[in-house]
C-alpha cells in the first residue's frame, strides 16, 4: 500500500493495530458503462446491506458529478477485506485512497452506509439551505484532496439533520430536468439535459448559417 504523503496520519496498513478501529476514506470515478445503468446505486447498496451489517462496517457513500467518495469505519481486518473487494470492483475506476488512520470513535454509525447525492441542481429548497455549508466543495471533484480538507467535508457532512439522499430529501428537478425524471435515474438526468441542449445548440447553429 503507497503511504499517504502527509503528516500526522497512519500511512500504512502495517502501522495500525490489530485490534484498532479504522477510518478508510477512497474516490473513484463511475465508469460510463455504470453510468448507464438506471439501477447502479440500488445495486450498490443491496450488496453491501448484508456485508456490513455482518462484519460491523459503517460510513457514507458520497456520489456527484461522477465522482465517489466513501468512507468506512470498522475493525482494521474487516475493513482490509471491504478495501480488496472495493478497489477491484470494475463499476467504477481511478480510484485513489485519501484518508486512512486509527480511529477512536467513529463519525458514521449506520451500517446502512446512506448515500448523500452531491448534485445540487436537484436538491430541494430545504436541502440546499442544510447544505450551504457544501460549496467550497462543489462541484464535486474529491481527487486530489489533502487529508485535512476530507476530514473537513466529512464534519460537515456528518452533522446534516437529513442528508441530501437520493430518496429522503424531497429531491426536485429543475427545468429540463423534470422532463427525464420519470425515465432516468437521478446520476443520468444531468448527462440527458445536456445531451439535450447541445443537440438543440447545434441546430440553431445550422439554422443560423442557412
């Protein structure tokens, strides 16, 4: 496992105790294959429902603008074995590790591992008032973040009354948007719109050249 290059975290598996509490936070890309498919995070969610209930895992998945970013908490061997099943999974892609350390409690206690959808452009009113405090992380783009700016974004996330998900947060799309939501999922409603308007872009175009 590279190290993490910064200090005054665990950089290596080696170094945390057996027996310790473990907070591992990853990004990943969604590939376009999985993008695709309408029921990709129901899929995600049913097969880690099981696992982590089994083996004491908690956390959050975070997904926008095709990005993820997880983080799970749990006893080092289980999550060890959670990591080897994660980075091989051919879902997603370019997956990096930005935060791994000991833990003496943990942030996230929900084995359920809620999803937060980070595209703002759908969040209800409400939702977008919780979450003001998200803007200097969107859009969101995680690759790359210093352990310090996630461990940022994860105190903020963590303290959400009700999370911007998916299903819970009264979800409403804007615009064009409201056209697709019966036909696509919530991650492909914004590839549609804009597919949309560039078709639309390139016919005024023409007609303006005609």
């Amino acid at each position: 496992m590279m190290p993490l290059d910064h200090t005054n975290k665990v950089s290596t598996w080696d170094e945390i105790g057996d027996s310790a509490i473990v907070q591992l936070v990853y990004v990943s890309t969604l590939t376009m294959t999985s993008r695709l498919n309408t029921s990709i995070f129901e899929e995600v969610e049913c097969h880690a429902r099981n696992y982590n209930q089994q083996h004491g895992i908690t956390g959050t998945l975070c997904y926008g603008n095709g990005h993820f970013l997880q983080c799970i908490e749990g006893e080092k061997a289980h999550v060890f074995a959670l990591k080897q099943r994660i980075f091989t999974d051919n879902r997603h892609k370019n997956v990096e590790m930005l935060l791994l350390q000991a833990i003496e409690h943990r942030s996230f206690d929900d084995w359920r591992m809620r999803l937060l959808f980070l595209e703002r452009w759908l969040w209800s009113p409400a939702t977008k008032s919780q979450a003001a405090q998200l803007s200097p992380f969107l859009p969101f783009a995680p690759h790359g973040w210093v352990p310090d700016r996630t461990e940022q974004f994860l105190q903020i996330i963590k303290a959400f009354d009700s999370p911007p998900h998916v299903r819970a947060a009264g979800i409403t799309y804007n615009a064009l948007g409201n056209m697709f939501r019966h036909i696509a999922a919530p991650h492909q409603a914004f590839l549609i719109v804009q597919g949309f308007l560039s078709v639309l872009l390139i016919l005024a175009l023409i007609l303006l050249y005609l």
